[in-house]
C-alpha cells in the first residue's frame, strides 16, 4: 500500500461561524480560529477542513458564494486569511478549504450578468431551460431543501436549475469557461499555500442527458433528481480534467462529498490510478434508520447494518481507493447522540468507545468541532430557534402538508436537523459557553455548564484526553493507518469487533455498542506470543484473561498483538 501523508492524518472540521467568536458581534471568525490554534495542535490533529469562508449571502452559511476570492465579510478579511494559514502551519496543521462550485450564490456577478439577457456572455455559466410545453417547469425534480428545482425568471422566460436553494443556482459544467474559471480560482487558493480541498457535493456536477423526470416517491411532490443529478456521465470526465489542470500540480489532500454513492462509484472516484480523488464521503451510515420521509422520519437502525455498512466499505477500498471515516459534521446531528448514548450515565464512555470505533477502522478519520468533548444534540422550543433553512423549509412542507404533526416534525428536527451540529461549541461553563460576549446567532446549548472544554481539559479521564491518545497512538503505530481490516463476530447485534493486519502484528478491536454485558470470545485463530492494551475506555487488569471478555456498558479496547 501506498504510503501518503493525507491517509496518516487526522483532520478536524470546523464549521467557522459557531467556532469561536473574537469580535462580539455573535458570529465565529477567523480570528477566533486563530485563537484557538493552539488548543488544536495540544489535541494533535494535522489538518482544519474550514467550512466555506468566501464571500456569501448566506442563504446556506456560506454554501452559497458570491464571490470565490474573498473573505466572507462576518469571517473577517484577507488578511485574516493570510494570517490563519501561516500560524497554522507554523504549527504544523495545514489547512484544506470547502470548494463549493456545483453552485454559487444568485448574488454572483457571474449570475447577476447571466440574468440579464440570454445572450450574455455568462448565460452559459448556468443552466437555463424553457419549460414543458404547457409553460410548467423543465423537470419534475425537487429542490434538496424543498419546492421545485427550477425557479421561472419573468426576464428571459425561461427557467433556471438549482439543486439546493433558489439563491444557489447550479453551475453549468457542460461550458468550458466555467470549468475554467473554477480552475484558475481553485489555483488562486493553492498558490497562496493552502493544503487542500473538500469538495461539496461534487458528484453532481454532471447531470443526465435531457433532464429526464425523476421517480415521485410516496409521500413527495416532486420527483427524486438524485439518480439523474449524481455521478452523472461526465463527472469522471470534469474531475481527471480538474486533476489534471490543477490538482496534480501540488501536494494536497481531497475529499469529496458524494451524494448517494456506491462502493463500486467510489472507486472510480479514488482508484490511485484514476487521478481524481484522493477519497469521498459517502453517506451510508448517517441514512441508518431513515424513513418514508428520508431523515424527517426517523426509525431504529440495528448494529449488524452499521457493520455490513462499515465492512463493506473497509473490504471494497481495501485494495485501491481510500477511506474517508466520519460519525458527523455540519449537516449531521452529534455524533454521541446518533450512534452512541447521550444520556449523563453513558455519553462520556459512550463517545469514547465511538472514537475508538471510527479511529481504529482504516481511513482517514475526521473529527467535527465539539465531538471531542462529547457534544450532544439540541432541543430548542420553538421553531424559530432554529436557522438552518433545510429544516425551516423541511417544517414548512411536512407540517404545511399535514404529512407530519407539529410535535412529531419537533421530534424529527432534535434528531436530525442540522442545527444539532450547529450549536457554538462549549469552550467554558461561562456565559455563551465561552464563544461569544455578544448575542449568538444560534442559541447555545445549555449543557454547556458541565460539557466544555475547559472542563475537559483539565480532567485526565475526559473524552478530550481520549481523542489526544487516539491521535497520538495513530501516530505511533503505523498498523493503524495501513492494517487491512478483518470483521469479527458478524452477527452480533451488541458488539462490533475486527481486526486490523499489518505483516506479524495485529491489532483486535472491541466495540461495545449497547448498555448490555455481551460477551466477546477472543477468536481462536488469532495466534499470538504477546498482547499489549493499547487503549481502553474502562480500567482493565492487564493481567486479565482476554478468551472470553464480559464487556460493560459501550466498553471499548484494542490489543496489540505481536
Ligand atoms: C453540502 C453541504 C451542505 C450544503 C449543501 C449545498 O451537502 O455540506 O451544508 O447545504 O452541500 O451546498
Ligand atoms: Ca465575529
């Protein structure tokens, strides 16, 4: 297996505007970025991923650019910029940016030109249709945060696609200025000295040939355009081009987000020989449980889909392509309340034994702000607490519709609405948590009092202290990043175990993911002369016989095995 510096890193989101706020005005900065460098290089990771900082309306916090070289005015200015990057590499953590082009803000000059006529030099930058014969809108395809994806513009009288919002209009692939201008301001960005790229939803860049209608699933309006829209036929085409023109010139990392794709896809997109990708985030996992009306109805997931999941993964990338591993980000809820228990008797060693879990499969683990003290969704009162317009408009359709009462749509949004990952994060028990001194644009949670980092720190037994030794452990044992991965005990709906094989060593990874006391058998075809805990959530007697380990509530324990 190749070795390469962005498989051995550990990387951590940041979702800027509830980060840390420096000036007052309630809004996380780069500033406050700044400020809390430090904090990152003591907790080890090597890599920030920066949810976008460009110049935006904010129809989407930042999702939504209007222009691709400037600063967010909230987040500060260039200079800002110019400052982050060289402290943090002073620190040795690099900084890889968000590169939202499957769409721009509607405040665009590039859209504000293309409105103006349909022969203007950037009409082509979009994709503009004239509706269905009876005038009614090109497709039947839903907009990803509600109505119709097509929005009629009187002007022209013809209609314009946007997968999200109506203020995100998609960028028009097909055209080879745009593709270019994406490049040189991909370009741009490495020539100042940035690391790398996230790419948001960048299988859907290329959409079907003739638009066709997409499926109306049972209980929606409008037909389902994610088939059309991802991994569409030219995609392959768009990204060997983009690597070639930009990405293979420098030494960086990239991630894409992928929509909706399949092992088979993702080695297409991260194959070393294919020159795109480095690796994709795929969403398998985080659907778990999703109902009629996808996430908006939650239901109960079993552990054995989480392992078929997670091991079909670990098995299809083992030989070429690369893992990208993550129990949440901005879009997701917590990742203690998702997949461990976020109740006080179990969050803390819970979240550990999901640390343990995710760090110990093979990939490159991220960690999104917050999750490294543990946390935990959010229950608002009232609708208007929340900001995030993916679950306003969500609210307004389902219980608009009467498809959803109120408190059932209440009960979806604390489990899954993207605001749960949205909440400032908890640096002190201190007034706003620490993030802010001003009014913050989203409320604090008030578990902030006993969940901070503040708190964390100081206790040797924290959660936070637990991410440092996964880190460090990574760091030291180069099994971790490089073992193949062998699944364990299949059929256990408690534990999720396996192994990672690198040459003469081993590692066995023991999960539990239930309050119960399950029993782990030690497999008898491991053969081994010594054995070495390298990390545990409980205190365990190294001394203890490990052929049959009663496990308590989440436990969690990798053997080194030599
Ligand atoms: C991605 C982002 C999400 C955003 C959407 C549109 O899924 O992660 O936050 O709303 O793309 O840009
Ligand atoms: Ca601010």
């Amino acid at each position: 297996m190749d070795r390469k510096w962005w498989k051995e890193a550990v990387v951590y989101q940041i979702y800027p505007r509830s980060f840390m706020d420096s000036n007052g005005d309630g809004v996380g900065d780069l500033q406050g970025v700044i400020l809390k460098l430090d904090y990152l290089r003591e907790l080890g990771i090597d890599v920030i991923w920066l949810s976008p900082i460009n110049k935006s309306p904010n129809d989407d916090n930042g999702y939504d650019i209007s222009d691709y070289r400037d600063i967010m005015d909230e987040f500060g200015t260039m200079q800002d910029f110019d400052e982050l990057l060289h402290e943090a590499h002073l620190r040795g953590i690099k900084i890889m940016l968000d590169l939202v082009v499957n769409h721009s803000s509607d405040e665009h000059p590039w859209f504000i030109e293309a409105k103006k006529s349909k022969d203007n030099t950037y009409r082509d930058y979009y994709m503009w249709h004239p509706g269905k014969e009876d005038g009614s809108e090109p497709n039947n395809w839903g907009s990803r945060f509600g109505g119709s994806a097509w929005e009629y513009d009187e002007n022209s009288g013809e209609y314009y696609l946007h997968i999200y919002s109506k203020k995100q209009p998609d960028l028009n692939w097909e055209n080879p200025a745009l593709r270019g201008e994406v490049y040189d301001l991909m370009t741009f960005w490495l020539d100042k000295g940035v690391d790398g790229f996230r790419m948001d939803v960048i299988n859907m860049l290329s959409k079907a040939e003739g638009l066709p209608d997409g499926k109306v699933r049972e209980g929606f309006k409008y037909g389902d355009g994610v088939p059309l829209y991802c991994d569409g036929p030219k995609i392959h085409d768009y990204l060997q081009e983009m690597n070639r023109e930009v990405l293979s010139k420098y030494d960086i990392m990239t991630v894409g987000e992928t929509l909706g794709v399949n092992v088979e896809q993702a080695k297409l997109y991260t194959g070393a020989d294919r020159n795109e990708l480095n690796m994709v985030f795929h969403f398998e996992h985080v659907f778990l449980g999703d109902g009629k009306l996808g996430k908006w109805s939650p239901g109960p997931w079993k552990l054995t889909e989480l392992k078929t999941i997670m091991s079909r993964w670990q098995y299809g990338l083992r030989e070429d392509g690369w893992n990208s591993l993550y129990w949440s980000n901005h879009d997701q809820p917590r990742a203690v309340s998702r997949f461990g228990n976020d109740s006080p008797e179990y969050r803390t060693i819970s979240a550990k034994m999901l640390a343990t879990c995710l760090h110990m499969l093979q990939g490159t683990p991220y960690i999104y702000q917050g999750e490294e003290i543990g946390m935990t969704n959010v229950r608002f009162d009232k609708l208007s607490d929340y900001r995030d317009i993916q679950t306003v408009n969500a609210y307004r359709d389902f219980v608009g519709g009467e498809q959803l009462s109120h408190p059932e749509m209440m009960e979806s949004i604390y489990q899954r609405s993207r605001d749960n990952g949205r909440t400032p994060v908890q640096w002190s028990a201190g007034s706003n948590a620490g993030f802010t001194e001003g009014t913050p644009w989203i409320g604090v949670h008030e578990n902030h009092k006993e969940i901070n980092v503040e708190r964390d720190r100081k206790d040797p037994d924290s959660i936070y202290h637990y991410y440092r030794k996964l880190i460090q452990l990574r760091k030291e044992h180069g099994i971790i990043v490089y073992g193949t991965y062998d699944i364990l005990m299949e059929e256990n709906e408690q534990i999720y175990a396996f192994t990672r094989t690198l040459e003469e060593e081993q590692l066995v990874v023991i999960c539990n993911f239930s309050e119960q006391l399950p029993v782990f058998e030690f497999p008898r075809h491991i053969q081994f002369s010594s054995k070495q805990l390298l990390i545990s959530n409980y205190t365990v007697d190294t001394n203890d016989e490990i052929a049959t380990i009663t496990l308590r509530p989440y436990e969690a324990r990798v053997y080194r095995l030599v």
